[in-house]
C-alpha cells in the first residue's frame, strides 16, 4: 500500500531521515520518500496508515 501524507512542518533533508527512520521501526522494509521541498512523504508499506501516521506524529511532525 503507498501513502501519500503531507507534512507541513518537515523543513529539511535531516527532518525526512527522521520521519523515514521512525517510519521504518515499525515496517524495516518500509519505501519512503520524503520531499521537504514539497512537504510530501511518500510511503509504501505493509503497515495500516494509523500505525505510519503515529510514528510520524511521535517523532514530531504534523500531518495535513
């Protein structure tokens, strides 16, 4: 399954290496993609978009 989520408030490349790497605790396997430019994370993974969305929020970041 692939996500697209926007994430106003990832302001730079060290931002989408965190959201990435929380995203991938939970799915290790996990394709991401995160565009600070465009705020766009792209993500396809196995995991439910509930559990993507709790580790971008826990890691610190907004979704739109």
């Amino acid at each position: 399954m692939t996500l697209q989520l926007t994430v106003p408030n990832m302001a730079c490349s060290a931002c989408g290496d965190t959201i990435t790497k929380a995203i991938q605790k939970i799915d290790p396997d996990a394709q991401v993609n995160a565009d600070p430019k465009t705020k766009l994370v792209s993500v396809d993974t196995l995991a439910s978009p509930t559990e993507i969305k709790q580790a971008i929020t826990s890691a610190g970041y907004t979704i739109t």
